[in-house]
C-alpha cells in the first residue's frame, strides 16, 4: 500500500502539520488547545495512509489530517449506552481471524440491519466505530478486510444514508484503513442498491470493492482460510462470544475511546 510514498513525502507533509501545530489555535485547525489529539502526535505509518488517500499531494494529505482530526474531536469517545450495547447484541459485526499479510478481517451480517430502527444512522454510525477500532486493535498490518455478508439483502437493508456514512467513516475518517471489502452472496436486490451506492465511491476505493458467491472463491481468491471466517458462512471460527458486547470494550483504549455512559444515558 505505501510503496509509492517516500520518506520526503513524509517529512514534507510533517512540517506542513507541525507548522500547524504551532499556529493552530482551534479544532477547525490541526490541535485543540482544550487537550484533543494533535497531528504532532501522528506518526510515520499515519502520514503515509493520508498521503496514499491522497496520491501523494501534500496540500491534499493536510486538509485530509484536519478533516480526520475534527471528525474524531467531534465524534470521540463513543459513549458506552444501552442502545449501543443492544445493537452490539445482535451479532451483527463480529471478529474473524487475520490474513497472512495482517489484516483483521472483520463479518457484518448485513440483513441484520433495517433502517427502520430509531435513531438509525446514528447507533449504527457508533458501532462501526467501535468496529472499526477494535479491528485495528488486532490488525498487525493497521489494516481491515472486511466480509460482507449480503445474503438475505432486502428493503430494510437499502439504507443510502448509512451507506453514505460508513463511505465518509473509510474515506475521511479512517483513510487507507481498509484493504478490501468482500461483498459475499450479493445477489440482484443488492446490485440495483450498489448501482446507486457506487457514484459516492472514489475510484481508488472501487478497486477495493469484490463481489464473490461461493466460499471457494474467498479462500481461491481473496487468500481467507476457513479459520479466518466464522460457522455462520461456512468457516470453522466460533464467533459466539462476540454477541457479548465486552469482547468489543476489552479490545479498546478505553481511556481514549470509551467512557461508561450515565444514568441518564442508559
């Protein structure tokens, strides 16, 4: 992924946000003088995922830093409420294994989503943070695979907005973060939602994307062993423990990420 980034790059894109960092004086710049995390703080493997995510532009990779940095000055910590642990409940992210490069692979079970719920995008929105986050926390590449489960994909699932969101999460938020999405079993229903789905999707994000069908083809194809993949698509990893939304928590920095929410927020 960083093969093209050179160590001048970095360093170029270093002093851009150190210089920041000295004149910055609000989070709409890079450093919040109230204690949010500031860019000085990134180190060499960060700066080479905004310079990747941005074909190695300077100018480009900074305003990506600023962007990334107000979105999780804004969003960050994740409150640790009833209704987020009630989504996390229903099984419908868990862990799987790790590739032989690295990544975390990370099951959505897509048709567990209607959005229709309450406050949809928003919960939705936290647990694909949460998700996220802990699969990085067991990444050894600092990189997700992602298998989507599209089986059963129908009029609840067709959720553009969420759509739009979790695009906005990979692309600003947590740029270079994601290595390939699999959208497994995605028959016809799914393909007319992702014909409108796709326009959002920069080109360099698209080449991530892979449809397949069959199990063969994620370990023929995408390098998955049946060890990497959970019961439930036809692997032999026991997934059961994550519908116990503790496993997530224990994988986190809680200091940085997750607080115990209140009384009144349960």
């Amino acid at each position: 992924m960083m093969a093209s980034v050179t160590a001048s790059d970095v360093a170029a894109l270093r002093g851009v946000i150190t210089a920041d960092c000295v004149r910055a004086s609000s989070p709409e710049r890079a450093c919040d003088n109230e204690g949010s995390a500031c860019v000085c703080e990134l180190d060499d493997a960060d700066l080479q995922r905004f310079l990747v995510a941005r074909r190695r532009d300077v100018d480009a990779a900074t305003e990506l830093v600023r962007q990334e940095r107000t979105w999780k000055s804004k969003y960050l910590p994740v409150m640790r409420t009833a209704s987020l642990e009630a989504l996390l409940a229903k099984h419908k992210v868990v862990h799987g294994g790790r590739t032989a490069n690295g990544d975390a692979v990370v099951v959505v079970y897509v048709r567990k989503h209607d959005k229709n719920e309450e406050d949809c995008v928003h919960l939705n929105t936290q647990l694909a943070v949460v998700a996220i986050e802990a699969g990085m926390a067991r990444s050894e590449s600092g990189q997700l695979l992602a298998v989507m489960d599209m089986s059963e994909f129908g009029w609840a699932q067709t959720d553009l907005a969420m759509a739009k969101r979790i695009i906005y999460l990979l692309s600003i938020a947590y740029p270079e973060r994601l290595s390939k999405m699999i959208l497994f079993r995605a028959w016809l229903p799914f393909r007319s939602f992702y014909a409108l789905v796709s326009p959002f999707v920069d080109e360099r994000s698209k080449r991530k994307v892979h449809f397949a069908s069959e199990l063969s083809e994620l370990e023929s194809l995408h390098a998955l062993t049946l060890s990497d993949l959970p019961v439930e698509l036809g692997g032999t990893l026991d997934t059961a423990t994550d519908s116990d939304s503790g496993c997530w928590w224990d994988a986190l920095d809680r200091s940085v990420l997750l607080h115990q929410a209140t009384d009144a927020d349960k």
